[in-house]
C-alpha cells in the first residue's frame, strides 16, 4: 500500500496554501482507500498483492481499426488524492492550488509507472485534466496548459470551477495513443473534487 501514500507531504503543503487564502477552500473528497488494482487471496483488503500493468511504448498505435479508436472505457472515480489510474499503469497523486468558486487553479500531478515507481516523464503535451461537474455541465474553458515541472510532475492548469459541489478531474495521460492494447502507455485516473 505504499503507492497510496507517495502524496501525503504535499498534502499538507496544500493545507498550508488553503490556510492563507479568504474563505472556505475545497479539496480531495475523503473516502476508503483504492484497491483495484489488488488480487485479494481471500477477499481482504489491505493483504492482496498489488498487480501492476506493464506499458510498452511498442503499443501506443496498436488495436484500433482502420486507425478509429473504440470509445474509452473508464474506472471508477476516487476519493482521496492517490490511487492508482484505471489500468493500473500508473502510480497517480495530486494536490493544488487552493480551490475555490471562480478561482484559477493549478494541479500538480505526480506520475509513476506501476511496475518500478519511477517517474513518467516526456508527457506534458499530451496530458490534460478533464473536470466536470456532471455529464452536462463542464468546467469552463479557461485555456488549460501542462508543463513538465520535474520529473514526473505535472503542473495542468488553470481550472476554473463555476459552482460548488462534488466535481470530478480526470487525468489523462499519453493521449496521443490509442487506449486499445493493454500496456499501451495511455492512461487516465479520476478523482473527486469537493468545492465549497
């Protein structure tokens, strides 16, 4: 279970940026920790074998037909700011700037293979945040950039949430190919947002 926890001291960080800011500040929704990517011997968890997925840049346009990508299949969204993505390529972590109704805010997303933990690097220019609210209510476009930090950390931003309540960001990665082979390196995780 240690992949779940490699974001925790940037979490306070974010706690102490919220503290400084006017007004309530949102963040990641609390909730049980992810397991999916665990075989359980007897149903228990904590106590399976975490079961990594390999990715192979070879993959990236393997599978689709006649060069037509079927449509994505998505994992359950998370609580928390850690988890696994849905395939279970990738370590994912993130905090923020502090998040707030009408505010611009920066996501730092931290990025590493599931079979070593070392970091994804080269994939800001194809790696975005998807945010909505609910199926019919996206966030605005506010012009969203991705930068390459340091290795394996993203910083995609700004977001901007018009409303409060429960939202939903899905980090995409490697969009530049197709999500068809099961170690291609595309990958995405989505977690939920609270903003007050």
């Amino acid at each position: 279970m240690s992949h779940v926890r490699f974001a925790a001291p940037l979490g306070a960080c974010l706690w102490l940026m919220a503290c400084q800011q006017n007004g309530p500040t949102g963040g990641p929704v609390s909730g049980p920790v992810d397991g999916h990517c665990y075989v359980l011997p007897d149903g228990g968890f904590p106590g399976g074998s975490f079961q990594p997925q390999a990715v192979s840049q070879a993959s990236c346009f393997v599978g689709a037909d006649g060069g037509v990508e079927p449509p994505p299949s998505y994992g359950a969204t998370h609580a928390n700011s850690a988890s696994a993505d849905d395939d279970c390529k990738y370590l994912v972590g993130w905090w923020s700037t502090p998040i707030q109704q009408g505010v611009n805010v920066t996501f730092y997303v931290s990025v590493a293979y599931a079979l070593d933990g070392t970091p994804m690097t080269g994939a800001a220019a194809n790696s975005i945040a998807e945010v909505f609210l609910n199926s019919s209510h996206p966030a605005p476009n506010s012009s969203q950039v991705t930068a390459e930090v340091s290795p394996g950390l993203y910083s995609i931003g700004p977001i901007r949430f018009d409303k409060s309540g429960q939202w939903t960001t899905r980090f995409h990665f490697n969009e530049e190919c197709y999500d068809v082979a099961s170690d291609s390196p595309h990958g995405h995780a989505a977690f939920f947002v609270n903003v007050p």
